[in-house]
C-alpha cells in the first residue's frame, strides 16, 4: 500500500496522551504522538524506528511482527540526546495489528526510572551481603519464631550445620540457647524489644568447643512492627582461653604467694600493698603493721636510691642490698622487681630472697676450692719431690746392696784361702752388718711414711721418763758421730713428759741421725729446758745451717737441705725423716720449731706437757731380757729364699722349724703336726690373691686353737698396712731384724 493512501491525520496522532506510533510491516513510522516525538526524538517520518532499538531488541520486535499477534515486550532504546551521545532508555512495547490500517498500533511506557531502581535495589542487596560476609562477626537473621533465616559467610565457615540458604533451623540450634534461657530472651527481645547480651559454648565443624559472645537485637519496621531478631556472635575462644588461664594463674599466684619461701612484697611507688609470711618474717613485722609504710626506708640508706630505682623500674632487675629488720638486725639480700596480675589487676612486687645461707655457702665452697688448689699445689710439689726421692733412692739403696756384694765375694775369696785370720772375718761380718743396718734404716724410714698414711699409728699417752731415752739414742749414735769426728753428748734430764714414748723416740731418732748427717765438725747436743707446765726437747748441731727460705720446706717430703755439701756422705737420706718428724708431732700434738744460721747451726725444739713421775708399782722391775727357750714354729711364705733363710736362722738358733710355701701345704703340716706346733710365722701376700688372712684361720681350725702369730710383710703401702693391721695380729715388717725376730719368740 502506497504511504500517501494512510490516514494522514498528524493532528490526531499528536493529541494522545502517551507515546504512541504507527508503522507499517516494515518498522517504517507513518505517525506517533507528540510525546513520543519528544521522548524519543523520533523527527523524521517514513524512516525505520527500529534503528533505534537494541539490535536484539529489534529483531525480537520483528519476529512478533511477523506472526501479526498482539504482543508485549521490553526493548533497549537509544535516542540522541546529545551531539553525539545517546541516551539509552527501557520502554515497554505493546502493539496490536490493525487491519484496517494495514498497520501496527504500538504504545510505549517509559519504564528507566523502575528499571534503574530495580537495579539499584539488587546492587545494594549484592553489595549488603558482601559487606555481611566481608565482616568477620558472625551475623544472622531470625523470623519473630526465631528460626534462620540468613547467616553470613563467617556462620558458614564456623558451623558446619549453618548453610547460608539453608532456612529452618532454630536459634536454639544455631546458638545452643535453650531452655529457660531461650524462653527469657526471647520474651526480652519480641515483648520488650530490648537488646540481650550473653556468652554461649558451641561446637567447630572439627568437633572442638568454642566460646561467643551474643548480642541479640530486635528488628522493628518503619511503624514499629517487631520483624524479627539480629544476632551478632564475636567468637570469644582464645580471649576465654586466655581469662581462664589468667584466673587459674591468679589462683596458682595467690597460692604461691602465701606459701612461697621468699619474701613477696606488693608496692605502689615503694609503699607496701601486701607482703606474704616470709616478707614479714624477714621484715620483722605483721602485714597489717607493713601496710602503707615505705619498703625503701627499710633498707640501708646507702642502698635506697638502687632500691628506689629498681622498684620504679618496668624491667626485671636484681640488686643486692642490705635490709634493716626490726627482729634480725642488718640482712643482706638479693631484691628482684617483678611485675604481675593479681585479682584482675597488674601489680608491682619485689622478691626478696635472704642471702646469707647463700653467703655462707659461698664462703664454704671459696674455702674448699682453696683448700683443693693448696692440696693441688702440694700434690704437685710431692710429685716433684717424688722425682727427686726416685734419683736419691736409686743411689742410697744401691749403695749398702753394692757393700755388701763386695762383702760377699771377699767372703768367697777367704773361703778358698787355705787359712783365715779371725780378725779380718769378723771385720767383714761387722761391715756387712752396718750395710744391711743402712738399708733397713732407709727401708724403715718408708714405712714409717706408709705406716702414718695408712693412720696405723696408734698413740698411747702416758707418764714417760727422759733419762733413759736420751742415753739409749746417745748410746745409739755415738759410733756414727765418733766416725764423722764430731762430739754427741745428751745432758742428763730428770724430767718427766705425757707422751707415746715410741714416737717420740721416732721423733728424736730422726732429729739426732739429721744432725749427725748434715755436720761436719763440731757437736751435737741432745737436751731438755723446763717451761712452765711444759718440757722442752732440743737437738742443736753445728752444721752446715738452714737458709730462711728453706725453713718452711725441710718438713716436706723428699726434700733435703744443702745436698751437695752433704754428697760426700754416703748416707745422707731420702728428704723423709723431718717430713716423719712433724707429722708425729702433730699425732702428740707436741709444737716442733726450728732455728738456723746459715753455716752455723741448728737448734730443732719439741714442746710436751710435763708430769709428775709414774709410780712405781709393788715388785715391777725392769724385766729382764727374754730367754727364748725352744719354739715348734710354723713358717708360711711363697718365696723360697726368703723359707730357706728363716729355717735356717731358726734351727741355728735351736727352734724346730717347719716350712710351708703355700696356704695348702701350711694347711697339711698343721694336720699333721697339730700338737707340735706353738707358734707360726707367715707372709702377708702369700701368691695369687691369697693373703695372709685365709692361711692363718685356716691353719688355726686345724690346730684346734689359737697359738701366737705373727704377720711379716714386706709392702710398705699405705692400704696394705692398713689391712694388716686391721687383723690383730702382730706385725713384723721385712727386713725383719734378729733382735726383734728373737723378741717375738721369746714373747
């Protein structure tokens, strides 16, 4: 149909209320309102409208068009609002075909201002729930019933059972509120419309608990209406965690500060808050008495400004100060700031720990370690005196071993001679005599060392006269002395001393022999001088003198004065006999002092207390010397040479003699010969592990009694004299002298 046979009543067209148009099958406008013109700025007639519409939009359009059914949709349309701009608008389309026009009647409603408010509307729905899910509270939202009816992202992370579009579930479910409970803040939020604060306890997904706290809020519309509740859950676990371990520290404090050993002060600036029972034991005074007064006042007042500033201080401190107890006088002690919680509440405290146990031990451990480094120093110098006792003794035992081969193989030679003068056997029978006389003297001085390490020296004070004992070590000495050319003379001494006279003839002994040793012309003296209540014995020599620096050394042991000048005698010692000379003295707790000119003299002195002379009892004299008749005598030793010689020496002198060379053996002679035996003799160290004690109990179980006996050993050691004198047997140490081999026989 030709466009000019269309009404062309523009007039009509313009007159409608709304935006309204006419167009052909083929969208080509054949008329619209005035409205519509305006809106949509549709100005040219016969043109396509639909260019105008969103491409997708118009050809929705021309596929209604074609079925020619009335239709209604929504389009996208763009008008040129501006100078190359488009305005872009929501319209609605309803269009019906009329035939008799041949053409499509269509209405349009403007629907942008809906539309952007419908978007506007989801956009801040989006936007509320990403700020609910963002915030990491756990928020959710009840009916007026208190069922769910949304949670955020947080509820769904912390509670497996809370899905965000899961509905149904119960506040009691969701917050563990129940019972009575549930039922009060329920009434509290609906009825009363208040808001209700608590703290719950629920379950992770993971099964672990956990603390909120809930703030339940009433949601009221614009007129009031109660809608429903809000509920706001903080998960509270770790700060519940951490106030309950706080209160059970509280508590544990509170408990330690009552029971604690130390004192436990609480201060503001100084001023005392409370003090536990050792503070005020320490401080002399009750809590009540303490409270409000200054802790630093209580201190020396050298010490209160360190104190003061350590209680002021915000760190850990320690300060040792001298505090002024009303009861204990001055204490030193060691203060210690802390700072704690007590009651909910930081306080400041000072520890105050009392020292002087701690002092004392200090002083006892600095005393021991001194002790231990002079005892080191000692060691050490014994060790080098050892050194030097090794190179003496090398010499001085050799030496007598060395005369007396000589001896032995001018002996042989005589033997062979076909006559010998009586005089020159008898002289070497004499000098073989002194040699092992020297040798036994060195080997003595040993075992006198051993004997006093080993503490087998038992000291018996009693009434002891000097006259004898001066005569016997005068009678002693005087052949040396008159060898050397020198003069000892023992003034006569009627003097009476408490004493263990065989340790003090120890002590004499060694004192004359190093007089007579270390002089090379002159005398000796041996005297006594009364003291009041005390008798004082001297040994002056005219030798060769000790320097002031040595007189603190010759009582060590291996040490020897002036051994160069003293080379030439061939018995001048192993440096023992002044380190045996004090340690007896201190046994008879006897003071010893020395005084010494270098190459004139010495004067060594032994204090003791005097006494009143024994008394004579009824009928004792001076026993006479032992006669030993004949012995039927045991003999058990494990070296043959050693068997060999004492059957011998005991047959010479008329015994009866049977000899064992093992435990075994001395076991068979004593069966056989048990009514014969009186006596036995035997080794300590008899071979093996074998010793002394399981022969002698042995062979006395088969004697059938206990017979005199007598222990020989040759180990100077200090544990093995020890051990033998533990048995109570006599012992008898090798060499074994003839006179004192003759005293035990005839005992």
């Amino acid at each position: 149909m030709n466009s000019d046979a269309l009404p062309t009543d523009h007039d009509f067209w313009r007159s409608l209320p709304g935006m309204v148009l006419l167009f052909d099958h083929s969208g080509r406008l054949i008329c619209e309102s005035d409205p519509c013109r305006e809106q949509l700025g549709l100005t040219r007639h016969g043109s396509d409208w639909l260019e105008h519409v969103d491409p997708a939009d118009a050809g929705r359009v021309r596929d209604f068009m074609d079925n020619e059914d009335e239709f209604e949709t929504d389009i996208t349309c763009f008008t040129p609002a501006a100078q190359g701009h488009a305005s872009r608008r929501q319209l609605r389309l309803c269009a019906r075909h009329e035939p008799a026009l041949q053409a499509w009647l269509a209405w349009l409603v403007d629907l942008s201002g809906h539309h952007r408010r419908c978007v506007e509307a989801r956009e801040e729905q989006v936007f509320l729930r990403n700020f609910c899910d963002a915030v990491p509270v756990m928020m959710s939202f009840y009916d007026r019933n208190l069922v769910l009816q949304y949670a955020n992202r947080a509820y769904a992370q912390q509670d497996a059972q809370v899905d965000r579009l899961q509905q149904g579930l119960h506040v009691s479910d969701v917050l563990g509120i129940t019972g009575n409970l549930g039922a009060q803040l329920q009434h509290k939020v609906a009825t009363e419309n208040v808001a209700v604060d608590c703290r719950r306890s629920i379950r992770r997904p993971d099964g672990a608990p956990r603390w909120v706290d809930v703030s339940l809020v009433p949601i009221n519309s614009s007129t009031g209406q109660f809608l429903g509740t809000a509920a706001l859950a903080l998960d509270v676990t770790r700060q519940h965690e951490t106030q309950t371990a706080l209160l059970e520290s509280e508590a544990r404090l509170n408990q330690f500060f009552g029971a604690n050993a130390e004192g436990l002060v609480f201060h503001e600036n100084g001023i005392v808050l409370d003090a536990n029972p050792a503070a005020c034991k320490l401080l002399g005074q009750s809590v009540s008495a303490l409270l409000g007064t200054s802790l630093v006042e209580r201190f020396d007042a050298v010490d209160r400004p360190a104190v003061r500033q350590l209680m002021l201080a915000t760190d850990d401190r320690l300060l040792d100060a001298f505090l002024n107890s009303e009861r204990q006088g001055t204490i030193p002690v060691e203060l210690m700031a802390r700072s704690l919680w007590r009651d909910g509440e930081r306080l400041h405290a000072v520890v105050i720990r009392d020292m002087r146990d701690r002092q004392a031990a200090q002083a006892r451990i600095h005393t021991l370690i001194e002790d231990l480094r002079s005892q080191k120093d000692r060691a050490e110098a014994a060790d080098r005196g050892k050194s030097v006792f090794l190179a003496a003794a090398s010499h001085d035992l050799r030496q007598p071993i060395h005369a007396m081969g000589l001896f032995l193989s001018a002996l042989r030679a005589m033997a062979q001679a076909p006559a010998v003068r009586q005089g020159e056997l008898a002289e070497i029978c004499r000098r073989m005599q002194s040699s092992l006389d020297s040798l036994g003297q060195l080997l003595n001085m040993l075992l006198d060392v051993s004997r006093l390490d080993a503490n087998a020296v038992q000291v018996q004070l009693e009434p002891t006269p000097l006259e004898p004992l001066f005569a016997e070590l005068e009678q002693e000495f005087t052949d040396l002395a008159r060898e050397k050319g020198l003069r000892l003379h023992a003034a006569p001494c009627t003097a009476w001393v408490r004493t263990d006279a065989t340790v003090l003839r120890r002590i004499l002994s060694n004192l004359v022999a190093n007089a007579v040793r270390y002089t090379q012309h002159g005398r000796i003296l041996l005297g006594a001088r009364r003291r009041p209540g005390h008798i004082e014995i001297q040994v002056f020599d005219s030798g060769i003198g000790i320097a002031p620096e040595q007189l603190d050394a010759i009582f060590e042991e291996f040490y020897q004065v002036g051994q160069s000048r003293a080379a030439r005698d061939e018995a001048h010692g192993l440096g023992l006999g002044l380190s045996i000379v004090q340690r007896s003295a201190r046994l008879l707790d006897a003071p010893l002092t020395v005084r010494s000119t270098l190459g004139r003299g010495s004067a060594f002195s032994i204090t003791l207390p005097a006494c009143d002379p024994a008394p004579l009892r009824p009928g004792a004299e001076a026993p006479a010397a032992p006669q030993p008749g004949q012995r039927n005598v045991l003999v058990i030793d494990d070296d043959e040479q050693v068997l060999m010689g004492m059957q011998q020496l005991l047959q010479v002198w008329g015994h009866r003699v049977w000899c064992a060379p093992s435990a075994d053996q001395a076991v068979l002679l004593a069966i056989e010969h048990a009514a014969d035996i009186d006596l036995l003799l035997s080794d300590y160290r008899l071979g093996g592990n074998t010793t002394a004690v399981q022969a002698i109990a042995a062979v006395h179980a088969c004697l059938g009694r206990t017979v005199p006996t007598f222990i020989l050993t040759g180990d100077t050691s200090p544990q093995r004299i020890q051990e033998a004198s533990e048995l109570g047997f006599p012992l008898l140490h090798k060499p074994v002298d003839a006179n004192a081999l003759r005293g035990a026989l005839a005992a």
